[in-house]
C-alpha cells in the first residue's frame, strides 16, 4: 500500500491523500520544504532558485510501507522519477541488490530516459518517504550539463555494483557499451586552411555537428556547430577565414574500446560536448556526442521505441515497424552481441503489441473484467531473431463461457494480431496465437487446460502448447512482467511436470547422423541446406528449460537458465559448459544468416548452407551437435532408469 499526495498550488503545500486508511500521523510538507530539500542534492544543486520552486512544486510525495515494490522489473517505461527523502530503496535485480538508496538519491531515470522497460524492481526495504516527479519537469534538468554528469555517474556507479551482468539485462544503460559501437558516418577531415565555408557546406551534406581539423603528428583540432553561431554567425569570423581561426586546437580523444559511461564522463569533466574517436593506429573513426551516448543509442532502438509509443494510429505503427530491420542491421554491424539484439528487438515487439492493445482497447471502450495479454515461445524469452513469429495468448480473469467476456476478447486479439501482421510479425502458423480458442481463455480455464495436457501429453498440440507456455511472460495487462509458468502451473503436478518437460528436452534432436559433414535436405525447396532452428535452436532451448524450471529459473530467457540449472546441480558444469558454448554458436550464426539476408532485401529464413560456412565453423558446428545430443543422451538415461525429474 502507498500513500500519495497531490499539490494544492492556491494553498501553497502538499496535502496527504491516502487511497486508503493508514496508521499514524501525517503532517503537512510545503513546497518551500520539498525544495530546499532537493536542493542539496544532484542534479538539482545546480538550479537556480526560482527554478528549484518550480520542479519542487510538481513534486508528489509517496509512502511504501517496508518491502513494498515501488515498480517491478520489466515494467513499462516509467512516466516519473523518485527521489529517496527519507528511508532506504532497493534496486533489486531478481532477487539480486543492485544498490541500496537513501536521502536525497533518484532512481527510475534510465528507462524513463530510454523510454524502455525498468531494468531492475526498486523496492522499500525499510519504510520509504519518496517525492515522485514528472518526467516533463525533471527531463529538462537532466539535460542540463549538471543533470547529464549526474546520469553518466549512477549509471557507472550501478554498473560497478553488479559486475558480471549479462549485457541484455542492461538495455536502458549504455554503459556496458564500447564508444565504437555508438558511431554511425565517417568523419569530415580537412586541413586547417580549409574555408570556414567550405567546412560548413561539408557539416551540412553529412549532416554531422562538427569537423576534425589534421594538424599534423597526430594532433587534431575540432570545430563544432557552436563554434560556427558563436564566431561565424556573429560576425566576428568572416566564412572566407581558415578553420584555424576558430577551432579548438589538441581536441580531446577517446579510444574505440572504452566504455560508454566512462567516456561521457570524461568529456564532460573536460566541459566538452564532442570527442574524436582514434584508434591505436591514429586513425580517426568519428565523433562521439555526449547526447548520443545519454539518450540516444536510440537513433535506432531508443528512437524506435518512442515513435512507437507515440503512434497515434495501426497505419502510423506500420510505418514506424518498418525502420526494425534496419535498425537490426545497424545493431548487428556496430557489433553488439547477438543476444542483445535478439532482446532489443523483442522489446520493440513488445512495444508494438503494447500500442496495440492500446489503441484497439480505446475503440472497443472499457472491458468487461480484467485481461492479460502473453508473450510466448521465442518472445517469451526474449530471443526473437528476423524471421520470428508471435505466439501469443491471452488471459482474462472472468467467467469462461460468458458470451460479453468472449465477444470483447475475442475482438482485441484479432485486432492485434492482425496489426502485429501488418507490421511484419507473422502469427504462429501452427496456432500459437490469442485470436485462436485454444490460447484464448479466461485463467481458469487455462489452469484447467493445462491440468489436462500434463495429465495426457498425447492430446494433440500438447507438447506444443506446454513448451510455448512454459517460456511465456505477462507483456500487457493484468500481472505485468509476471512469467505465465509461475501463474499457471499446478504444483501438485510439479513431479509429473517436470518429467513432461525432460520429453519435450528429446523431442528435437540435433543432426548428427554424419561423420565428415553436416547433414543437409536432399530434395524440395531447401535442398543443400539444414535448418538451424530445428537442429540447433530448439534442441538447446527444450534442454534449457526442462533444466531451468527444474531449478527453479524464473527467468525464461535460455542462457539464464542453463546458469541457474548449473549453480542449482541440475545440469552438471561440463553440461552447462556445452550447452552455453553451443547456445551462443548457434544463436550467433542464425542470426548473421538471417542479417545478410535482411540486407540483401530476401525474407529471412532458418536454413544455413554448409558449404558458404569457413571450415573451422563449420567444425565447431558438428561439435557443438554432438555435444548437445550427448547432453539429451545423459538425460534419457535418468529417465530411463527413474534418476531424472
């Protein structure tokens, strides 16, 4: 339970309104308090008095009770940022503390700035006083050169309380990310006798906001836009002057493999807003804007994201999807890690359904009770590659066989599902989809459902439903972030479950029939070829479950749960070893396939050629199938002998 206030701005103070009865006394806090209070902290030290009135007026004030979640993790973006006045707040990352916060720290701005889900749960370890913030006040104030030293440093200083975490765990922070990977176009060079306008007419063509200048032995100068209004504009400089006249001279660098963070810190300790990037060699490989490296990864991802958000019709969300896949080609040709980009591009999926729902749910009016909308299979765990499809579900919390429930349902799913098509993500051809009875259904029912498919595996679609399932999250709705195998399935059955589970794991056998060479399809439309999701994907991603709900994983994702599986001795160190080994091969070779052909204008499928593979890959390959199918081997045997779950 939480306790919010709201400003009477003719009175002058705040004035508590609880949603609901609580215990103790509550006084009156004025604005001048609330301001003088965040006024000895960063980023609002920095603000001039009567701007400090002004953000402290907007402030409302909220009371969490200790361990009460202030927002969970993978929460849509948040609207606001809080500051700790009194208590302590935790930032917990599945049950892992991050940081703990007191007086007078913020939290809640990366992923209101990335306009991404929250990256961790912040909740009261002790009973917390917190002033909540708008973001449209507080946005304009960590703009500021003050407010975007303080980002850059909270979100280093987190980044150092949680080594050692996976880099798609952090995508609202840029700080696991190298300089190099933020660079976009070539740099403008010209030497320093180069015409102001000519320097300018070059600036304007490329659309860059600065020039390197050559001075010779590895020394470099910078002129920027600013330096052009502030000498050019003014008259001061004539534009017929040389470059010299008006740039810096020995610009600061940073080098290619530093950190995002640590270089925008560096800059702005140096009041510098741009930054040559030079490798090892002298080469100079662009310049880095200290706005790309706080807000704007997004050019791509973080833009996308917004303009989805903002989407005022299905047609508009249409044209906006179709920037997805050059923004993965983008993500992949800077170098980011496959599984991160599997994850961006789940969330701009995520964000997609979200609008979605959004809009058709403006058009139907309100609904009759409560919903939930799920993402399963490939998007549940956050693995999405270009050729994916959505395999949805939805859930309402009412009575199944009410004709209003199902008549207001039933038109939600075929508006989004219909929309998600019309913005390139195909539904499951094999009727995985919300517009369909079968994952369409009131949580009862599903309950009921499920009961029944682990009772008798055999009933058709069966093993199918219960695999999708198991890999499923709440995206919208009712019990957001929440995953659907806690929600749904019955511990009574846990045992049986489980066992169900270690099927599905040897259902998909890797292709190892072969002793010099992958095994490819001699006939039909794919001759020459093996498919890769069938022979790499699900088999590693049937064993990573079966082994991570063994375990306990909550996290779907299929490399989180082969780590839970091995700390948990569910999956023996060498098991665990191979089969992450060979999750990251197969994932990274798919989706290279997949990008060549994105760029190539070819709709992206799951069939590799052997024969275009390098030799040593394509060895690393067999190896990694062999040491899949002697995971599944080792499985089998438990089940065969009863030792398994």
């Amino acid at each position: 339970m939480s306790v919010r206030t709201v400003l009477d701005t003719d009175r002058g103070y705040r004035r508590w309104l609880p949603a609901a009865p609580v215990s103790g006394t509550l006084r009156d806090v004025s604005v001048h308090d609330v301001s003088d209070f965040l006024g000895r902290y960063a980023p609002f030290d920095a603000l001039e008095p009567g701007r400090l009135e002004q953000v402290g007026g907007a402030v409302e004030i909220e009371f969490h009770p200790a361990g009460a979640v202030i927002f969970a993790q993978g929460a849509a973006p948040p609207e606001h940022v809080w500051v700790v006045r009194s208590g302590i707040v935790e930032l917990v990352d599945r049950e892992r503390v991050l940081d703990e916060l007191g007086p007078g720290e913020m939290f809640g701005h990366p992923a209101m700035l990335s306009g991404l889900p929250t990256g961790f749960e912040a909740r009261a370890r002790e009973d917390a006083l917190c002033y909540r913030l708008p973001a449209e006040v507080v946005a304009p104030v960590l703009a500021m050169p003050a407010g975007v030293r303080f980002v850059a440093r909270t979100l280093l200083a987190r980044a150092q309380a949680a080594p050692g975490a996976p880099a798609d765990e952090l995508l609202d922070d840029p700080a696991h990310r190298r300089v190099d990977s933020f660079l976009r176009t070539a740099p403008v060079l010209c030497p320093p006798q180069t015409p102001i306008r000519e320097a300018a007419r070059r600036m304007t063509e490329t659309g860059l906001s600065s020039v390197i200048v050559e001075l010779g032995d590895g020394r470099l100068g910078i002129v920027t836009d600013r330096d052009l209004r502030t000498h050019v504009a003014t008259g001061r400089v004539p534009v017929d002057a040389p470059v010299a006249e008006v740039m810096t001279p020995d610009a600061f660098t940073v080098a290619p493999d530093m950190l995002g963070v640590e270089a925008v810190i560096d800059m702005i300790d140096r009041g510098v807003r741009h930054a040559p990037v030079v490798d090892a060699q002298g080469r100079v490989l662009g310049v880095l804007d200290d706005v790309d490296l706080l807000a704007a990864e997004g050019r791509t991802p973080f833009h996308l994201r917004r303009t989805i958000a903002e989407a005022p019709t299905p047609d508009a969300l249409e044209a906006a999807s179709g920037e997805l896949p050059a923004m993965l080609i983008a993500l992949f040709d800077a170098g980011i890690a496959p599984g991160r980009i599997s994850s961006i591009q789940t969330v701009v999926i995520d964000a997609l359904t979200r609008r979605l729902l959004e809009l058709a749910a403006e058009e139907l009016g309100p609904a009759p009770v409560p919903w939930s909308w799920l993402a399963l299979g490939s998007l549940g765990r956050r693995e999405a590659v270009p050729s994916s499809d959505a395999d949805t579900g939805l859930v309402w919390h009412g009575a199944d066989g009410d004709p209003q429930n199902r008549r207001w349902m039933g038109e939600l799913a075929a508006r989004v599902v219909a929309g998600l098509e019309r913005c390139g993500v195909a539904a499951d051809d094999h009727g995985v989809r919300a517009d369909r009875p079968l994952f369409a259904r009131s949580a009862d029912a599903w309950r009921s459902e499920l009961a029944s498919w682990i009772a008798d595996p055999e009933q058709e679609k069966a093993l199918i439903a219960v695999s999708v399932l198991f890999d499923g999250r709440v995206v919208a709705g009712e019990g957001l972030g929440r995953p659907v195998a806690a929600w749904l399935a019955p511990d009574a059955r846990r045992r049986v479950l489980l066992r169900l589970l270690a099927r599905l794991a040897l259902a998909h056998r890797p292709p190892t029939g072969f002793l010099r060479d992958i095994v490819v399809e001699h006939t039909g439309e794919h001759r020459g070829t093996f498919d890769v999701k069938q022979g790499g994907v699900l088999p590693i991603a049937d064993l990573a479950r079966w082994a991570g709900i063994t375990a306990g994983a909550g996290d779907p994702a299929t490399g989180a749960r082969i780590e839970r599986a091995a700390r948990a001795g569910v999956l023996s160190a060498d098991d665990a070893r191979t089969l992450g080994e060979a999750w990251d091969l197969v994932a990274g070779l798919r989706l290279e396939h997949q990008i060549e052909q994105l760029r190539a204008g070819r709709p992206p499928d799951d069939h590799l050629r052997p024969d275009a593979l390098n030799p040593l890959t394509r060895r690393y390959l067999r190896e990694a199938f062999r040491a899949v199918a002697g995971v599944q081997k080792h499985l089998s045997n438990e089940l065969s002998y009863g030792t398994g779950a």
